[in-house]
C-alpha cells in the first residue's frame, strides 16, 4: 500500500539524485496526482530505449464493398490527430519497475507532461494501456509503456 502523507503537504518521489516528480496532495488523494504542467520521467531519468515507437493516431476504417472496392472513412478530424507513444524503458532495476507500475496506477486517468526523447519536445499525454515490464536477467528489468498525446478531449 503507497504510502499517503497528510493532507495538504507535498509528496516527491526520486530516483538517486533526480526528482521525478512533485505534486501536492489533495484532502481525499489517494496519493500524488500528476497534472498537465508536471511530468513523467524524463529521458535522463529514465533512459528511453532506440526500440521506442511513435505513430500519428488517424483512426482510420478501411473496408470493401460487395464489389470490391475500397472504402476508407475517417473517425478523427486532422485537427484532433495526435500521437501514439510506445515507450521502452530498457534494463531498468526493480525499484525503477515498481517506480513506474506505481506512477501508472495512481495516474492512469489523468494527463501529464512527458518529455520524448526523440526530438526533445514536452507532449501532454494520457495512458493508454498498462505498462507491459518483462525481466531481461538477474535483476534486470524491461518496461514498455504506452502513452498518447492529450488534444483536449478525451473523457476519463
């Protein structure tokens, strides 16, 4: 069970030397909550493996008709195309394991900043699925999270 400092303080979770995150307690939280404007583990924090993915997220249908031809439709207007994320976090420990299961289970219904390391560029996001963590040998961990990009409305 995480543990839940008193209303109205501030809870900071750090990996060695690096702050990971700072967030404010609210009187019925559960725990820290990060929020648009605080963010997820940076790539120096967290290393970000080259096996990381990004995609545009287009939602597109593609299906036939009787006679064959081809007919695409679009869900998502272009202005709401956002991007997909499918970051590897390689050899990690176990701390760094349990670090980011915790991170998803208290934020995976809110959106939060996240620093790709890719092109340096800070993305608001959201879970989109649970971490996947496999072990790699001895004390060795991999973690695969997926992530997309937050364009303002998606419901929780």
């Amino acid at each position: 069970m995480p543990y839940t400092p008193p209303s109205g303080s501030s809870v900071t979770i750090q990996f060695g030397t690096y702050v990971l995150y700072t967030a404010p307690v609210a009187p019925t939280s559960a725990g820290p909550i990060i929020t648009a404007g605080q963010s997820y583990f940076t790539p120096a924090e967290l290393a970000q493996s080259v096996e990381s993915t990004e995609e545009l997220y287009d939602n597109l249908i593609v299906d036939r008709t009787t006679g064959g031809i081809i007919k695409v439709r679009s869900l998502v207007p272009v202005e709401n195309m956002g991007k997909i994320f499918n970051v590897v976090h390689p050899a990690i420990t176990l701390e760094q394991k349990n670090l980011i299961q915790e991170f998803y289970k208290i934020n995976r219904d809110h959106v939060f900043d996240f620093i790709w390391a890719a092109d340096g560029e800070t993305y608001t996001v959201a879970h989109v699925g649970v971490p996947k963590v496999s072990i790699l040998g001895g004390t060795w961990w991999k973690a695969e999270v997926p992530l997309a990009e937050y364009d303002g409305t998606y419901i929780y």
